[in-house]
C-alpha cells in the first residue's frame, strides 16, 4: 500500500521546508512540495502531517537487545528488548552488542534476538565481541565474523579504562582494530571497534598509543561513554581532529554527564558535527559504584533515552536541529556505512519520525515503510508485545 504524507517539514537532517513524502514498500519513492494521487487511480493511504517535522528514523548504535547486566549478580541481569521498546522512541535501527557478561549472554543468542526484532519490521545489526579481549567471536575471528555474518558490522564493546575490563594493552587493541578494518574492507563494511570508556584514569590513553604503534586510522575506534567526565570528553573531541568519532550515552545515571549537555559542549569545543554520535546502551544495568568499585545502585538503560536527549539538546542547550538529527541518526550511518539509513532522500528506506514542531513528541513513526506509532502509541507491537 502507497502511502502519502502531506504538508510535513523536512529535516534530512538539513531544513527542507514543506514537503509531500511517498512512501512504497520499504522506501521513499518520492519528496516534492506538492505531490498528489488522487487522479492516479491507485489504491493510497493520505496522512496529514498539517506542518509537523518528519526527520529520519533514530539509529541507535549500542543496544543490548538481549539483555546485558548481571554485575550484581544473576538476578541483576537485565530483560530483553521488545519491538515498542524502540518504536515508541522514534529508534527505527539497532546496532547490538553483548557487555561485561559474554558467558551466559552469547553471540548466537544476539544475532537470533536480531533476526527477531527485523522480521518484526526494524533495521538490527550486531557487533561481534564483548568487555574481552581476545574477543569472543561466532567463528574464532573478527576478521571472520564480520566478513561472513551478514548483520556483523564491527567489533563492541570492548572496555578499556575499566576494572571491569580485561585489561588490554595497546597492541592487543590495535590488532583487533586491525582485524575488524580488514574484515570490513573485505565484506563493505565499517569494521568498527567500540570501546566502552570505564572511569580509570587512563581514560583514552590506550587508543592513543595503539594509533602511534600502528597503522590503523583513528576512525576505527569508537569510543561510547564519553560523557564520562569533562576530561574524557576533552580528551574523546581532541582524538576526534584525527578522524575519531566519539559516542556519548543518553541513558541517565549518575556515573555519567547528561548527554545533551555534553553535546552541546562538545560543539563548543569545536568538534566535527559528523563525528558525534547518541546512543541509548538500552537494557544495559547502569551500575553504579563507589571509590571503593563496589557495586552500590543498579538501573537499566532505556532506548527512550536518545528522544529525550534530542529534545534536551534542542530545547535546552541550543543544539540546532539538524545537528541534533546527526547526532542521532545520520553520523552513525555514515560512519558504520549503513545503506539507506539517516538520511530522507527518494530511493533511502523509509524510516521516519514525525515530531510536534514545539515539544518535538513522537507523533508518529514508521520503520521500513510500516507505520509503527500513530499519536504517540504504538500502533504496531512484537510477538510478546
Ligand atoms: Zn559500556
């Protein structure tokens, strides 16, 4: 069934002023100031969206879909992601991995959640790897994951700086960036590696060594958290001039900075807009721990998290729209060389978001060319709901 979406203000993320949007299958068809069918004689569905924005689908590039936690023990282990989790949040795209705990959470068990959660009408991709290094992969090698795993797209989340970690050295990190880079060149991917950022004090320092000892070019290394504290955020954007992306959390917990704080901060300290990224960490626990690193509080992270910071960011801290939008959607696409993803144009996949002009609420989202949300709720939901 076509689909018409009149008198909408596009954001692609760049302001595109009032815009009729087709939608056909899984894709937009066509964008024009004026569009209409009602001569075509062919069977359409009309929405008026009466001057709300439609910007691009959320693409959330660290979700643990199949649940992660576990640091307070079995019963702090977290539950899976289910459909509405992500569509009521305006997230049309996933990007998955495992955490601390790669024992009793595994990589079968990630790419079958995924495979789930895409034949229920989102976008999921996977990272091979957790916390460990050597990383623990499907086929004995990253560079074997993500040639021959379709969903593989790169390496996370590796923690560095973390008493969590498995403390890694710069040349171990650097040949598991190596590796991911091959894999995806070989398999058109992006290879990535994200790193999971811990509050040791040595913060980024590891990475900066592993790319003075070896070839590998900055922009393979990912790291999330970076609003971890002002001098990691300094140290993440400082990185970010050699070609780094950063990522900051938008789930709230009082180990980290607020994410559209830190957004903005990191404009004002001159950082790339395109080398910014949102991520939710959702159904991660967000432990938190003393001086003393133990465990003394525990929440989970949600995937609505990354509307909320968008809305911060705009509304409070004066990020422009457009960039906001980057930092949510497209840069991730770009940098994880995602087709069809982050941006609104004819032939890209229609995932898309329609925002209230002045809250920025979800009125309504569609992914893969499903309308999933229609005034705020989910008109869609999961197998289990
Ligand atoms: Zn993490």
């Amino acid at each position: 069934m076509l689909q018409l979406i009149k008198n909408a203000q596009v954001y692609s993320p760049e302001p595109s002023g009032q815009q009729d949007v087709l939608i056909g299958g899984e894709q937009i068809l066509a964008m024009e100031s004026t569009l209409s069918l009602q001569t075509s004689g062919l069977d359409y569905a009309e929405v008026d969206a009466n001057g709300a924005l439609l910007v691009p689908g959320f693409i959330d590039p660290l979700a643990h879909i199949t649940g992660g936690g576990g640091e307070g023990g079995c019963h702090t282990r977290t539950p899976e992601m289910q459909l509405t989790d992500a569509t009521t949040a305006g997230v049309t795209t996933l990007l998955a991995a495992l955490g601390t705990d790669a024992t009793t959470r595994t990589l079968p068990d990630l790419l079958a959640k995924a495979g789930g959660l895409s034949a229920e009408g989102l976008t999921v991709y996977c990272y091979t790897g957790s916390y460990e290094v050597p990383v623990r992969t499907l086929t004995g090698q990253v560079r074997d994951d993500i040639i021959l795993v379709d969903k593989m797209i790169g390496v996370a989340e590796l923690a560095i700086a973390d008493h969590r970690s498995s403390v890694p050295d710069a040349r171990a990190l650097a040949q598991v960036a190596a590796a991911a880079r091959v894999g995806g060149m070989l398999a058109g991917k992006a290879g990535v590696v994200m790193l999971h950022v811990g509050s040791g004090a040595s913060r980024l320092d590891i990475v900066e060594e592993a790319l003075a000892l070896s070839d590998v070019p900055a922009r393979q290394f990912w790291p999330t958290h970076a609003n971890r504290s002002p001098e990691l955020l300094q140290q993440a954007v400082k990185l970010s001039q050699q070609g780094m992306c950063l990522d900051l959390t938008t789930s709230e917990t009082p180990m980290l900075m607020n994410a559209a704080e830190s957004l903005a901060e990191a404009l004002g300290l001159g950082v790339n807009p395109e080398r910014v990224t949102m991520s939710s960490d959702g159904h991660a626990s967000l432990p938190v721990f003393n001086d003393r690193r133990e465990l003394v509080g525990l929440k989970m992270g949600q995937v609505s998290a990354i509307h909320r910071a968008l809305q911060q960011a705009v509304l409070e801290h004066q990020v422009s729209l457009p960039q906001a939008l980057q930092a949510v959607s497209t840069n991730a696409a770009q940098l994880c060389r995602l087709p069809g993803k982050g941006r609104l144009a004819v032939g890209q996949d229609a995932d898309l978001v329609m925002l209230d002009p002045t809250t920025l609420a979800i009125d309504s989202v569609w992914a893969r060319g499903q309308q999933m949300v229609r005034d705020g709720a989910a008109v869609v939901t999961g197998t289990f709901g």
